[in-house]
C-alpha cells in the first residue's frame, strides 16, 4: 500500500490535506507530518480543519500551516484549489462536517490515508488504507522515513510521535504494539521531547473544564452490574460550568477507571442540534459494531456516532445497544 502511496503523491502537484471534523492529535499529526513529506517532494499544500484547531493541539503546527475552515465564504476557493483532496485519519466523506460539500464538488483527485476499520471506503478515487497500524501518524511515518531519512525535521518527528501518543491514550490502550513502541523509541532519539508532547496533549485543564467533569460524573448511569457507564452532557449543561464543546475532550475516557467496567459512552448535544455518541471498551465488547448500527465507526474498542434527536432518546438507544453487543461479546469470553 505504501508504494502505491508513494507513486500516487509523486503524480500530482497541489495537495489539499483534511481530517475529519473536530480534528484530534493523530488527524492534526499525520496531516502535519504528511505536509513536511509533501512539501520535502517539492509539492504545495495546504492543510484546513473543521471547526478549529484545539488549543491543546497548536504546538504541533509551530509554522502555522493549518487553517480553520471558513463557513462564511472565507474558503470558497476550497473546491477548486487541489489536484488531489486528500482526507487523513477517516474513510467516510460525511466525518469532513461543514467540509463535506466542499469536498463533493471537488474535481480533484478524492482520496483518504486511514487505520480505521471500515468496509470498503465509497465515495474516493483512491484509497490507502491498513487497519493494522496503530495511527495513521504511523503510516505517514513508514512512508516518509525510507525517502527522507533521519533524523525527520524536528516538527514532523513531534506531530508524528504526538498521533502515536494520542491514539493509544499515551501508550495505555491494547493498539499499543511493538512496532508503535520502536516507532516512539525511534522518534525520541531522534529529539522528540517526549515530556513535553504529554504535557501538551492532556496537562491542559482550565477550572471550566474540570467544573464540567465534575459535573458530568456526578450524574454518571451505570448499567450491567457496573460494566457499563454512560456520561450525558447537554448544552445546558455546557453554559452551566461556562464550559465549551472543546473541553469535552478526554472526558469519554473517565469512565474506563472504574473497576470491572467493560463499556463507557459519552454523548453530548453538538451545535447542529444532534447527539454525538463516543464509546470506550476495556477488550471484549465491539463498541465499533454498535456505531455501525448508527451509521458511525472506528475502532473495534473506540468508535463513534451521530445520532437525531432529543439526548433522552439517544441514550436510550445506545443503552440498549450497548447491553445487547455486551450480550453477545461477553457470552464468548
């Protein structure tokens, strides 16, 4: 695959890299890292995210590339700009968000780079793929390494290191392999500042983000025993601790601390007026097949969805969705 990746980006000039809305660390650094190889081969790119970049995630655009997405016109341009579109971290049109139309109109070449699984990708020209990596910062860095050589320039070496670091919740969840560990092993002899990405990624809390937890995990539902735990936040609940939708982050993985616990959710109102839906499994329950279900997807223990409707009806239906793969997976152990 990485061949193939490899001849494709020689063939085209203009590259317009994106990641799927509400971009977190391994979407910003592959696609950071992904620039650094591009712009080695002498292309042009540009990177632009939706709706922003996290204050948490600034460090790793140090040469300010990134571009919030301009929904009042700003970006109009965005369609015809590319020779190729080219979606990181995501397989599915629809996860660009307010991008989405942008994309559909393109007549560039439509192509994604993505770990998740996932059935066939629709709706691309081309499309590299491979479920096995542990983030797509690490496809970017199998590509790159060979052709550029080490050391990598020190931005790329962190973007790429931080997209390992934030997809396997800094080496704690199961995806966390040998080869993801020699890659950190690599990157941090060759100056990544390992220290200093952790403090980044999660040493970030404002008192308005802690209000919300607090107040999030004080009204927790547990289910099966104690195996299953579901966080609801609303927009009430957001004004209420003065907090925003981007200090939601993380908050999904507050749950899985509880002992014995085999499935966490959190679903929040977003701002389009429907329920977004993140699940967590400790190892044996396939929280990616119960998004699916929803039109959503991921990894088999952390995916998501959106779903309509009023937050009540959506926690009903990830409650009952939950408990019946829970059911099913958990009858097998």
């Amino acid at each position: 695959m990485l061949d193939r990746l490899a001849a494709f980006l020689d063939g085209h000039t203009r590259f317009l890299l994106t990641t799927h809305e509400n971009p977190d660390g391994d979407g910003v650094g592959a696609s950071i890292g992904l620039a650094h190889y591009l712009k080695f081969l002498g292309k042009d790119v540009r990177i632009v995210v939706a709706p922003h970049l996290l204050p948490n995630l600034r460090y790793l655009d140090p040469e300010g590339w990134i571009e919030a997405f301009d929904t009042e016109g700003g970006h109009a341009d965005l369609a015809g700009w590319p020779d190729v579109w080219l979606l990181v971290d995501a397989s599915e049109p629809h996860r660009l968000g307010p991008m989405h139309g942008a994309f559909e109109a393109t007549r560039g070449v439509k192509a994604c780079l993505d770990h998740h699984l996932k059935e066939a990708p629709k709706g691309f020209d081309a499309e590299f793929t491979d479920s096995t990596a542990t983030a797509s910062g690490e496809l970017v860095y199998d590509l790159a390494l060979p052709r550029m050589g080490a050391p990598l320039p020190a931005a790329m070496a962190t973007a790429l290191y931080s997209s390992l670091v934030a997809d396997t919740g800094n080496f704690r969840f199961s995806n966390s392999t040998p080869k993801a560990h020699r890659m950190a092993a690599d990157l941090i002899a060759q100056g990544v500042d390992a220290a200093r990405v952790y403090s980044s990624l999660y040493n970030v809390f404002t008192p308005a983000k802690l209000r919300l937890f607090g107040h999030a995990l004080e009204r927790i539902q547990l289910a099966a025993a104690g195996r299953f735990a579901l966080l609801a936040v609303s927009r009430a609940d957001l004004a209420a601790c003065g907090a925003t939708h981007d200090d939601l982050d993380e908050l999904v993985q507050e749950p899985m601390r509880l002992a014995g616990i085999e499935v966490g959710a959190l679903l929040y109102e977003t701002q389009d007026g429907r329920v977004k839906v993140s699940l967590r499994s400790r190892e044996a329950v396939d929280v990616n097949a119960v998004c699916k279900r929803f039109k959503g997807g991921g990894h088999r223990l952390a995916s998501g969805c959106k779903l309509e409707g009023t937050l009540d009806a959506a926690c009903a239906s990830i409650h009952e969705a939950v408990l019946a793969q829970m059911e099913s997976n958990l009858s097998k152990v």
